[in-house]
C-alpha cells in the first residue's frame, strides 16, 4: 500500500460540504505567504483541510525541498486556521482524493501552479467547477527566502517597523510609503484574528526603548504601546512570557511553542481545569478555553544581527512577526522585545507580572551572559525540555541550502530568479565560517 493509499484507507465522508474548504501545497520553511493563503481559504468556510504534498512529489515537480515532510506538516498543523492537516497530497490535486475528506472546493493563490510536464495542477477541480482563488500575498514566497540566504542581501531589513507603519520609513515616494504602510498594517490585523480568520483574535504590542536596552540587559523601563487589542487573558488562565528571533519560523520554533502550552496544560489539569464541573461552569459563561495565555515577544532586525552577523535575520520583523501571529500556540505579539526581559520590562507589561517565563533548549544566538537571570531570580523562569525538532533554526536552514546550492540553483532559475555564482556562494561560507569562529571565541572568553 502506497502513502496515498494509506491516506485514503480511513472511511470517506459521508457527503461534500460547501464549508470545508481545501488547499494543498508544498509549504516548505512556512512563512506568512502560506498562512495568508490560509487565513483566505479559512474565510471562505468553516473548516480548512489542508493537504501537504510529499518530499518525493515535490523533486520530481519542483526541485528539493528544504524541510522534510515531517517538518512542513508541524508548520502546517500549528496554523491558527488549520482545521487538519492530509500528508500526502497528490501533487496534481485529484477530485477522488478531495471528495475523500468531504472538500466540495478548493482554494489556491492567482499565480499559476504547473507540474513536471508544465500542465496546471489544478486542472480536473476547475473542469469540475470546484475552484476558487484568493489574492497571493505580495512580496514573500520561499524562493525569495532562499534568494536572500545565497546572495547575502540585508535590504529587508527594517529598522523602525513602527515608523514603516505610518509611512515615515522605507523607499519610494511618501505616497508609496504611505500606502505600504497601510497594507502591512491591514494584514497585522487579519493575522491577528481568532481561529475563523474573521474576529479579533491576538493582543498586538509595540515595546519601544534605546539600543542598548534592547540588545544588553538594563533596567529601562521602555514603552508599552497596544497596536491591536484582541480578546485578551480570560478567567483562570495563566500568562506565560516566552521571546525569540523566531527567524525562518520553522519546526524548532513551533515544537518549543507547542511543549510550553502542553507544560500548561499538563500544570492544569493537575488543579482541575478539565474537571467536568469547572468546563462546565466555563461553557455556561459562553465557552470553553485553554489554561493559558501566550505572550511572544519577537526581537527588532537589528538586535539579531548585532548577535548573528552576516545578513540574519532572514525575515525582517514584520515578517517574522506575522509568522508567530498565525500560530495557534500564541495569544499575544510584542514587537520589538528586549533580548534579556529584565524585571522592569517583566513588571510593567500590559498582561501583568508573567506567571512563568519559558526558554528553550537553542543554541542559535551565541550567549555572553545569561539574558534569563532576571526572571531566574524572580522565580518564574522555566525551560522546556530537549525535542525531537531543537536543532531545527535559521542557521540549519541556511545550511541545508548552502549543501545542495546546486539544486536550489536551478530551482531559483526555474522561478526566474537571479542566478547566484561561486563568488557568491564562497562569500556565504566565509561569512558563516568567520561567525561561527567569533561565536566559539565568546564562548571560551578568549
């Protein structure tokens, strides 16, 4: 029995329902492109079943995929609007395999998906009329990703999103930048809706505070200023702090988010939280909820870079930031967190003092001091323990590319993208190579 057939041996759906909707893709190192394309098809119904194609199906359509599929599913099943996730999608979508699930439609973006033969992989559902298309979200896809890893480029990176926001910073006219500014801030708000794609969802902060405060650990209080007001901490639950660069958002951060809320949920049940009684009585004051509520500070371009050198972080912070904003394991964004949340940063932010600090086991950003002392010595520090995807972070990634530069090459030339030569790619390895020997310094204090 083949994978596909795996997939479908299960009993099929009873009837097509309008509102569960499908969409299938490779998904590969997830960024906020995908979820967009999510976040519309979820719109578009009730449900979301989303189809992930093979790392096989993908070299023979496509070229090499940087995640495996185990990888690429993560990703998909921490979307906020992912109803369930099917490994093996054909990748030619087949209506026998949609109608399976009880999928009537299928969503996919307005640029054109062709397979190894150049015909359009949606070709049968838009015979039958099962089809639909949602806008392709501008300026992001996987290969512009992979672009930026090869030719070293840092002209993503923003300094003050804030301002870029408003229109006050970026290129262009301050006409352009002030349209810019707007469409980045409308899809703030769409990211940071609840798991229909269509309420109010995540609470959305800016802190604001020097460079030094950012980068070293000082005790300046810095600004908490709300950008979207979302649903908030409801009754019981406990407020948990966790940060990060979160760059290339990918299975190492989404495995240290999902074990911190099971960390929770393991905690509660221990007091009672899944007690008849207590879902009850949360269910008659309108509905049931989680134990816990995740706020996720997410650090400015230039705090990474002043740690990882090179052209890190890969995604700037808006785009990092929306990436953390879909995931269904966070209720709350501060952009522009401090790497070392210091007492006055932790007692004054808006959700109160955190009832735990979470930290996982990365070895990502090279480490002078200890940037968890303060809650350390507060009492609420935690830190999650070691997993299967811990060594999974924008570094690996970058190194996977740089192994096989060759396919993704042709990869790149096949979306038209500019070739990178051997002056490039030996430009890349120097840097990291030099990085890494300054990191090893840090560490021994020579």
């Amino acid at each position: 029995m083949s994978s596909e057939q795996e997939v479908l041996s299960g009993p099929p759906a009873p009837e097509l329902l309008d509102d569960r909707i499908w969409v299938d893709g490779c998904w590969d190192f997830f960024h906020h492109g995908h979820a967009g394309a999510m976040l519309q098809a979820r719109q578009l119904g009730t449900e979301l079943y989303v189809g992930v194609h093979s790392d096989e199906s993908i070299l023979e359509n496509k070229g090499p995929t940087v995640m495996n599929l185990r990888e690429r599913l993560a990703a998909v099943d921490a979307c906020r609007w992912v109803t369930r996730s099917v490994a093996y999608a054909p990748y030619v979508t087949q209506l026998d395999f949609i109608s399976h699930f009880g999928c009537k439609y299928v969503v996919h973006g307005d640029d054109i998906t062709s397979d190894s033969s150049g015909e359009d992989c949606y070709r049968f559902v838009k015979a039958a009329g099962r089809f639909k298309v949602v806008k392709r979200t501008p300026s992001i896809s996987t290969t512009d990703l992979v672009g930026r890893m090869l030719l070293c480029t840092r002209t993503h990176f923003i300094k003050s999103l804030e301002k870029v926001l408003a229109g006050e910073e970026g290129s262009g006219t301050e006409a352009e930048r002030k349209s810019e500014g707007d469409a980045m801030l409308k899809r703030i708000h769409q990211y940071a809706t609840d798991e229909t794609g269509k309420n109010p969802g995540a609470d959305v902060y800016f802190w604001s505070a020097s460079t030094a405060a950012k980068t070293e650990p000082t005790e300046e209080k810095g600004t908490f200023r709300p950008l979207l007001k979302g649903s908030g901490p409801k009754i019981g639950q406990r407020v948990v702090y966790v940060d990060g660069g979160f760059d290339l958002f990918s299975s190492g951060h989404i495995e240290f988010l999902r074990q911190v809320v099971l960390i929770e949920e393991n905690l509660a049940r221990k007091d009672g939280w899944y007690d008849e009684q207590a879902v009850n009585e949360r269910k008659g004051k309108g509905a049931d909820y989680g134990p816990v509520f995740v706020v996720a500070g997410v650090h400015d371009d230039e705090v990474i870079n002043s740690w990882k050198g090179i052209n890190y972080p890969i995604m700037n912070i808006y785009e990092r930031g929306l990436c953390v904003l879909q995931c269904r394991y966070v209720n709350a964004v501060i952009f522009g967190a401090p790497f070392s949340p210091t007492k006055s940063y932790l007692t004054t932010s808006p959700w109160g003092i955190p009832d735990a600090v979470y930290h996982g086991p990365t070895a990502f950003m090279p480490l002078l001091d200890d940037p968890y002392t303060a809650p350390k010595e507060m009492g609420i520090f935690q830190e999650v323990p070691r997993h299967d995807f811990q060594d999974v972070n924008a570094g690996t990634i970058v190194q996977r590319i740089m192994k096989s530069r060759d396919l993704y090459e042709e990869r790149q030339r096949r979306k038209g993208m500019k070739a990178v030569g051997e002056a490039e790619h030996r430009q890349r390895e120097v840097l990291e190579e030099e990085q890494r020997l300054k990191e090893e310094k840090m560490a021994t204090g020579t």
